[in-house]
C-alpha cells in the first residue's frame, strides 16, 4: 500500500458530501417553519442574523443548479486536497523496502 489518496475518488466523495449536505440544507428549508429554519441557520453562524440573506422564493431547477454546482467545487477542493496530500509525502528510503 503506498498511502497516496485517488484524487479522483477523495474528489468524489468531497463533492457527494457537498451536494448531500446542500440538498438538506434545501430540505430543511422546505419542511421547517420560517422561523424554525432561521433559528437553526443562526445557531450554525454562532448566532449572526442570516434571515435577510435568506431566499424563500427559489425555484426548483435553481436548487438543482446549486447542488450540481456545490459538488463540482466539492469535487475540486477534494481532488486540491489529495494532490498536496500526495505531494506532502515522504519518498521511502529505498534501502529498507523489501
């Protein structure tokens, strides 16, 4: 085993990750309250008021757009982060490889 991360794969599973979580984040949106929905995004931003940032009149194909493009920069920032991992690695000393 060599220990270097697929970029490609650790890119997959960063981008399915993103996307999962932005289609419950769009979830959420559509089964909470109003008021529920900003109470739990205001916890998650250490208690900043995000509700007039907030878009409650999205269009389905807009989330749909916003998934494809969270995984497609999931995706990148994944296959970013295996590369400098597999660039950080240190060569083996060949003499003691059996």
């Amino acid at each position: 085993m060599t220990g270097l991360l697929s970029v490609r794969r650790f890119g997959l599973a960063l981008g399915a990750t993103s996307a999962l979580l932005y289609i419950g984040c769009v979830f959420v949106m559509m089964t909470a309250s109003r008021e529920d929905v900003v109470a739990f995004f205001n916890s998650m931003m250490h208690g900043i008021d995000i509700e007039p940032i907030m878009r409650w009149d999205m269009p389905w194909w807009e989330a749909v757009i916003g998934a494809v493009e969270v995984f497609i920069l999931g995706w990148l920032v994944g296959a970013v982060l295996a590369a400098f991992y597999n660039i950080g690695l240190k060569p083996k000393d060949k003499r003691h490889q059996s």
